[in-house]
C-alpha cells in the first residue's frame, strides 16, 4: 500500500516535471533564433569573478545571499521565463539580477540582442531593480528600428577600477540606429563622486576596490552616435563621472521632460553635449550639473532649445570652438524661455583664437538669470591654459541676437570680446535688464572688444561699448572659412 502510493507521487511528480520542461523548451526554441547572434560568451565583463569580496557592513540590505564568492543566491522571485510577448524584451528575463551589485551586462547584451530583430520592440528595464551594467554599446547597424528602451528601473555604473581599464571615452552607448527613444521614469546613475574625487573614500556600498585609482579618463554616462530619430524622455541621468548625454553625428534628436543631476562642483560634468547633430529640440529639462547645462559644439545646425532650467552649472554654451586651429561652423541656434539659477556664465559663445569657420544665426530669447556671474558672454580669446598664443585667424561670429535677458548678475552683465582680425557682427542687444546682487561689492562695467552691431532698446545697465553698424575691416573669408 505504502509501495503504491509512493509510486503515484512520484508518476505525478514526473509528469508536473515534463509539463514543467516542456513549457521550458518551448520558452528556449522561441528564443534560440537570438542565441545564434549572440556575440561572444566570454567578455571580459561576463568574466569577472564573483564580489564576494566586499565589507560586511554593505551586505546587510534584502540581498544579503551575494556574499558566497562563487555564486550568489538567487534573491527574487524567479521571473517568467517566457517573455509576455514577442516584441517585449525584459532584462530580467535574460538572466539580470537587478540587485545592484551581480553584474547584468551579459543580461543587457543578450535582451538587446533579442530586441533588434523585431521593429519597434522594447526592451524592458523594469522599476523597483537596480541594475549594475559596465560599459555597454547597444549598436544597431543591422537592427530593425525605432526600438524603444523602457528604463523605469536605475542602471547603476561600475565603480570597480579594473572594469574601465585604462579608460573608456562613455559607459552607455547607442550607436548606428533608426527611431531610438530611451522612455521612462527610471534612472541612469554614473557614481562619479570617485572620479571626481579620486581619494575622497565614498558612501556607496560595495567597492572593492575603493584605494585603486580610477583612469583618467572619465566616461561619458550616456551617448548617442550616427543615429537618426533619437528620443529621450523622462528619465533623469546624475553623477555621471564626466558629460551626463551626448549626441554626435545625430539628425533628429529630441530631448524632453528629463533631468540631469550633479552636484555644482563636479568637475566637467556638462549636461547635454551636441556634436555634428542637426534637427534638435531640447525642452522641459532641468539641468543641474558642475559645467555647461548644454554644450554645443562643431557641426551642429537647426538646434531648438527652449523652458530649460539651469543650473548649478557654467549656463549654455556654444564652443569652446576652434581649438588647435580646427574648423567650426555652428548655425541656428535658438534659446530660448531658459531660467538660470547661480549659474558661472549665462549664454556663452567661446572660440580659441586660431580656429576658422563660423557662428551664425543665433538667438537668445527670453531668458531669466538669477545670480549669474556673467549673463551675456562672448569670448574669442577662450583658453584654458595659463596663457594661449596670440594668433590673427578666429571663427567669424556674426548674427548673434540677444533679446529679452533679464535678472541678476554677481560679477559683470556683459562680456563681448571679439576676435580683432574677425570683430563680430551683427550683435543684436534687445530689452536687456541685468541689476546687480546688491552685497557683492566689486562689479564690472559691460564690456566689448570689437563687437559691432546694434541697440534696439535703452539697457540696464547702458551698454555704451558696442559698436554701430558693420566692422569695417571685415577679413575676407578664404575658401577654408566658408562652411
Ligand atoms: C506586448 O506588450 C506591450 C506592453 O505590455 C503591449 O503594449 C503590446 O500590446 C503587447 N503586444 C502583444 C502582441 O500582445
Ligand atoms: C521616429 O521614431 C518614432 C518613434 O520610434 C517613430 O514612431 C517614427 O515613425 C519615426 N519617424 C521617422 C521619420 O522615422
Ligand atoms: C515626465 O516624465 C515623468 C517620468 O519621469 C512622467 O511621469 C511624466 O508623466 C512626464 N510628463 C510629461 C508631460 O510627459
Ligand atoms: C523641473 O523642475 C520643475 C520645478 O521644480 C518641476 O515642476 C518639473 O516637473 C521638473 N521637470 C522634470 C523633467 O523633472
Ligand atoms: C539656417 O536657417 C535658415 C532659415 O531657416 C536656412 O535658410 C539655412 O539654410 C539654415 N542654415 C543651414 C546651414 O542649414
Ligand atoms: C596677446 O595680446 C594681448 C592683447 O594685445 C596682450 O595683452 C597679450 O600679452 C598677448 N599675449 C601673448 C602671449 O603674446
């Protein structure tokens, strides 16, 4: 009797085990087509041995099972194995822990993998998880397009020396892609307080490696390339070890409804960085950083950016341009509806002398700056060395219009100094009202060096430097200066 009963358990076990299997397999044939694209197993990532290693004081969170050294328990609730459906790719799906401390780079890889084979798919990064990724580039030349990334969860950088070698120019990286949008309420979080002060022992959990020094060179948290039809909404990037999102040889980039966040004195850390990308728009985004809130450098045209709030941080910035005698041209620009709080400068245009090429068609409209050392600044004589050699060649600045730019200042209201050989034309200065902050005691005049063009109103304070009508000695442009 005992015999029998026995037997039926375990016929009835069996048969749970092959229902179990089966629906396993099936789970694994629809996803094998993806296994065979996979890249290479063994990154060096993948290889990294287990973090066993860390102080007992970090453990001691929900996750505590990470401790074994060869291979943590596993702490969730085990996931379904099958996707929802067949154009949701979730990460945890793929193997990823989510609990901030196993590396998930291989879970990333592998659901990105399964994402570009299917239009319009979306990768699933979901809340509630954090998500430690190395450097990762999700590359899409042979992708299908307009893959939205759902990032509701926080995607947590490495602190771990070894993993960024010697260095590595960004961590996140989408390149080559058709429709791209990074949606969500999740974070992108770069722990850069140890680049950014490389002694200075942090309260993150778990680093091993604390006393290793990181390299010098500091990544960029996340980055765009050669991709058309990028958006990124909601989420917020912070402490990025260096420039928090960056666009390079973009068309159609679309920013909105997102944050940046750093601390005022985190060195280079800029918000947003645009290079050779035209057809952007920037808006709703509050950008606190410890350098420029927006970057915009060579080879950018038809850039929008408007109700932008900025600050801690160096304002927005076009350049610095020009550097080591190179080419620039930058055109049609518009900023406008941006608050500025306690920001180093306002809206800036810097070139290095030497360089060639052009600014024009810019404006700046309608901006608010509260306790801005410098709201207005033009600098032609850019140089972050003690001194830069006097050189004749300069990129041209001309069209630049100023309207509506009021609030208060620290410093000085208005710094045009303009290339002698190229002075700049067309400056157009319209409803500036600048007062200072009354308890600083030492402030400068409005200031302009070879700076020609008009005032379409009376300005606080006067602006008696800028000079009327067009340079006389306007350079003429060699083939080399024409963009
Ligand atoms: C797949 O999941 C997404 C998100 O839950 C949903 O919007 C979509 O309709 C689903 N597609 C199918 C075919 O079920
Ligand atoms: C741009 O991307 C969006 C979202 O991915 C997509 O719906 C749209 O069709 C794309 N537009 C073009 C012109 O490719
Ligand atoms: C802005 O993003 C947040 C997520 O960070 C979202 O909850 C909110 O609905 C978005 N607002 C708009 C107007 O899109
Ligand atoms: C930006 O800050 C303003 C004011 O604090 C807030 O109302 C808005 O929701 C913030 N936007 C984002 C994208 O966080
Ligand atoms: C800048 O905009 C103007 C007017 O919208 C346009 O004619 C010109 O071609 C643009 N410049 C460039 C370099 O595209
Ligand atoms: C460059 O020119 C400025 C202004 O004429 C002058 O004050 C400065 O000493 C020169 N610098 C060098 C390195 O020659």
């Amino acid at each position: 009797m005992a015999g029998f009963s026995l037997k039926g358990f375990v016929a009835i076990f069996l048969l749970i085990l092959l229902l179990l299997c089966y629906n396993f397999e099936v789970c694994e044939a629809r996803r094998g087509k993806h296994w065979k694209q996979r890249r290479l197993p063994a990154s060096s990532l993948a290889k990294k041995k287990g973090k066993g290693k860390s102080g007992g004081g970090s453990h001691n969170n929900h996750h505590g099972g990470g401790g074994g050294g060869a291979k943590p328990a596993p702490p969730a609730p085990s996931p379904s194995p099958c996707p929802s459906n067949n154009s949701m790719f979730n990460v945890l799906d793929f193997g990823a822990k989510g609990d901030g401390v196993t590396d998930d780079t291989k879970a990333f890889e592998d659901a990105w993998m399964a994402a570009c084979q299917v239009e319009a798919s979306t990768v699933k990064v979901p809340s509630d998880y954090a998500f430690l990724v190395g450097p990762i580039s999700f590359s899409g030349p042979y992708c299908q397009p307009n893959i939205i990334f759902q990032l509701d969860g926080t995607i947590v950088a490495p602190t771990n020396s070894k993993i960024w070698s010697s260095g590595l120019l960004w961590w996140i990286e989408f390149t080559k892609l058709k429709g791209i949008t990074i949606q969500g309420q999740g974070t992108i979080e770069g722990r850069g307080s140890i680049w950014w002060s490389q002694s200075e022992p942090d309260n993150e959990p778990i680093n091993e490696d604390l006393d290793m020094k990181m390299p010098s060179i500091k990544p960029t948290a996340l980055r765009f390339y050669g991709s058309y039809n990028v958006t990124v909404t909601g989420i917020t990037i912070q402490n990025s070890p260096q420039c928090h999102l960056k666009f390079d040889n973009c068309e159609a980039v679309h920013v909105f409804n997102m944050s940046v966040t750093s601390p005022g004195d985190s060195l280079n850390t800029d918000g947003i960085h645009l290079q050779n990308s035209k057809d952007v728009a920037i808006h709703h985004c509050n950008l606190s950083c410890g350098d420029d809130c927006i970057s915009i450098q060579t080879g950018c045209n038809g850039v929008k950016i408007h109700n932008v709030n900025c600050g801690p941080g160096h304002g927005i910035s076009i350049g610095g341009l020009g550097r080591d005698d190179t080419k620039a041209c930058v055109s049609n620009i518009t900023v406008q509806d941006v608050n500025m709080y306690g920001t180093m400068t306002g809206v800036r245009i810097k070139t290095w002398q030497g360089g060639s090429g052009s600014v024009q068609n810019i404006r700046f409209s309608n901006i608010r700056v509260s306790e801005v050392q410098t709201p207005i600044v033009i600098d032609q004589f850019y140089c972050d060395r003690s001194s830069c050699k006097n050189q004749t060649n300069a990129v041209a600045l001309s069209s630049i219009a100023y309207e509506s730019i009021k609030g208060t200042y620290t410093v000085k209201p208005v710094h045009l100094a303009c290339s002698d050989n190229t002075p700049c034309s067309d400056i157009s200065l319209n409803e500036i009202e600048l007062q200072p902050m009354q308890e600083h005691y030492h402030m400068y005049d409005p200031f302009c060096w070879q700076a020609f063009g008009e005032l379409y109103t009376p300005t606080v304070p006067p602006i008696f430097c800028l000079q009327n009508g067009k340079p006389t000695s306007n350079r003429i442009l060699s083939d080399h200066d024409i963009c």
